[in-house]
C-alpha cells in the first residue's frame, strides 16, 4: 500500500471555540497535529493573556488522554487593547500572536477593528516586541463585492501596514486570492500566509452550482478557478512564506443550514488527508511535509516537531456529522470519499 511518512505536522490557523463544541473538535485536531495556532474570536473575545492562560487551560482539558498536544495562543485586537498587554503577551511562554479582524468582517469580528490606522501605534509596539501580527485581510464596506474583499483590502490597507512596519511578523490569514499570493511573494521575509484546504480544493461553483452548498461557505469567501490554481502553485511550490492553516471553524449543522447561515468550514476531522488529496493532484506530495510541518514553525521561531505521521492511501467515507448531545457539526466533504487515511 502506499504511504506518505511526514514530521509532525502543525496548524497554524485554527477555531476550536469552548464548552461543548470544544470537546469534540479537540480530538480531530490532537490526533494529526502537534500544535495550532487557536483564534480568539470566542463570545466574548479572548483580548488579555490572563483570559488566553485560562482558555489554554480549557483547551488542554479537552484533549483525550494520551495525545500531546500544544495549543499557541493568540489575542484578539481591539481598539482598546493596551501597550501594556502586547508587552505582557510577547513575555508570555503562552501567547504567539494578535489577530485582527476588522470590525463586521466575520463571525465574531463586532469588538475588532473599525479604524486600522487608529491601531497604528499598537502594530508599532507588536514590532517592537516581536510579536507577530495575524491579519484576516477584507474589507467590509457593503458596497464593495464579497469576492473583491481581500484584493481590495491588500491595495487600501495591508500594503500601507507592511511599509510602515517593516520588522513586524505578518501573516496573511487564509489567503483566496492570485493577488494576495504575488503580495506575499514580494514582500520581505516578515511577510508570509496560511493556505486552507478549501481554498485548495474548490472554486467558488461549489458554493453556488447545482444548488447552494452552506457547509462551503466561509470567509474570505472561495473565489474562482483562477485564484485557486494560483493557491495551489503557492502551497506546492516549496515557498516557506506558504504554510498550513486549516482555519477549521466549528459551527453546528442547525446554524450553517439556515436562511442566514454562518461562515466557516470544518475541516479538522480530515485536515491532514484533505491536504494530501490538493498535494497528490498537483503531482506535489513531497512538498506536503515543508507546508505543513516546517515552514509555519519556523515563522513562529518554534522548534520543528520530533515524531511522524502517516497517511495510507486508503479510502474512507467521511461521517455525515460529528458530536453528540445535541452537537451536530458536519465536516467538509461529508458523506464523500477521502483516498488518504491517517494511520
Ligand atoms: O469562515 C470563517 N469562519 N472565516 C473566519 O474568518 C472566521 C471563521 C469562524 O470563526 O467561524
Ligand atoms: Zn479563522
């Protein structure tokens, strides 16, 4: 049978959220990953590293017995967050990062940010104690196109951040776009973007032909055939400004089949194998193991992780929802055959 031994692989853009949901998800993600970089937008948002040491301590708990696995947590950015607490958060063992989402631009993204520039001088004090800033990069002006969100947000916002801070660590969140790949491409080496498997798998007809797909619907939103070929050139192209972020994001079946349905894919179930599926039809399966367990530790200055996974070439049916008690969240490409297998 054919196998693919990689490192240890990490995540490095992941929702697990709390309480119910929390407990199961965190098995999907413990058992391929060594570590993911945990988002913030919780209901209230995590914004201090007391409230993240806390959320840590939840997460941990959540993880069966057995698995080692290391959540890196990050801070939500508010209008209101302090130099203080940036200082404090690039001191702690703990905190890897600060998230910013503009105000409105997705799920729990109300307590972000409304003004960018009025955040200058906190991305001027993240520089100055090197810690990286995370960044979902669209604008949410209503009268600008969704599918034009990020494009448009690189030439209004992030091109003016990056040249004014130029030693501060970025990432480029789940990047959609050819546009915002070339703007990862050309800019320093401070600079680099997390790929999701969505955007790697699908075009924007799998939201929208033959009916509408809710479980495919996350933000920024899939875009057309041309933006993921450039993704998938990016991801499989051996660039470590390039890595794994799954950006899974847990939301129960009720509340994503619905007339105002949520944003976010959950992928955790399968991140690895979903992966690999992008990677093998690109030809590109030995470029699997730097995407996903090298360049995005590197970014962060952490220590690439000792141990392996493998996959199998074997086909399963993934499960139609995942949970229990009242928890129902269907995961990406349900009821649908995967052709790798984590052993
Ligand atoms: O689709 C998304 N879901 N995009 C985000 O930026 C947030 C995420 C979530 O938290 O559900
Ligand atoms: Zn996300």
């Amino acid at each position: 049978m054919k196998t693919l031994t990689i490192t240890r692989p990490d995540d490095l853009h992941l929702h697990v959220r709390n309480g119910a949901v929390l407990k199961t998800v965190m098995p999907h993600t413990a058992r391929q990953f060594a570590r993911a970089i945990i988002m913030p937008n919780l209901k209230p948002p995590v914004t201090t590293v007391d409230q993240a040491v806390a959320y840590r301590e939840e997460i941990l708990a959540a993880v069966p017995a057995g698995l080692d696995f290391t959540p890196l947590m990050t801070l939500y950015l508010t209008g209101s967050t302090t130099v203080d607490e940036i200082k404090k958060a690039a001191e702690s063992e703990h905190i890897h990062a600060f998230k910013l989402y503009p105000a409105g631009a997705t799920t729990n993204s109300d307590s972000g940010v409304a003004n960018i520039k009025a955040v200058y001088p906190l991305f001027a004090a993240m520089e100055k104690f090197d810690i990286p800033l995370l960044i979902h990069g669209e604008v949410t002006d209503d009268a600008c196109d969704i599918f034009d969100r990020e494009r448009v947000f690189i030439d209004t916002c992030l091109t003016d951040v990056a040249k004014n801070f130029p030693g501060l660590r970025i990432v480029v969140e789940h990047v959609t776009t050819t546009e915002a790949v070339q703007f990862v491409q050309d800019a320093g080496a401070n600079i680099a973007a997390t790929i999701t498997p969505q955007h790697l798998l699908f075009n924007r007809n799998a939201i929208l032909a033959g009916g509408i797909k809710p479980h495919h619907y996350c933000l920024p939103i899939i875009k057309r055939e041309s933006h993921r070929l450039a993704l998938v050139e990016a991801a499989t192209g051996g660039n470590p400004k390039f890595f794994l972020g799954t950006d899974s994001a847990p939301h129960l079946t009720s509340l994503k089949e619905n007339a105002c349905g949520c944003a976010g894919c959950y992928s955790a179930h399968a991140a690895l194998e979903l992966y690999a599926e992008a990677f093998e039809r690109a030809d590109a399966l030995d470029k699997l193991e730097g995407f996903a367990s090298f360049y995005g530790a590197d970014f962060y200055r952490l220590p690439r992780n000792s141990g392996t996974v493998t996959l199998e070439k074997t086909a399963w049916k993934v499960p139609s929802v995942y949970g229990e008690n009242g928890v129902s969240i269907t995961p990406l490409k349900a009821n649908e055959e995967l052709s790798w297998k984590l052993q």
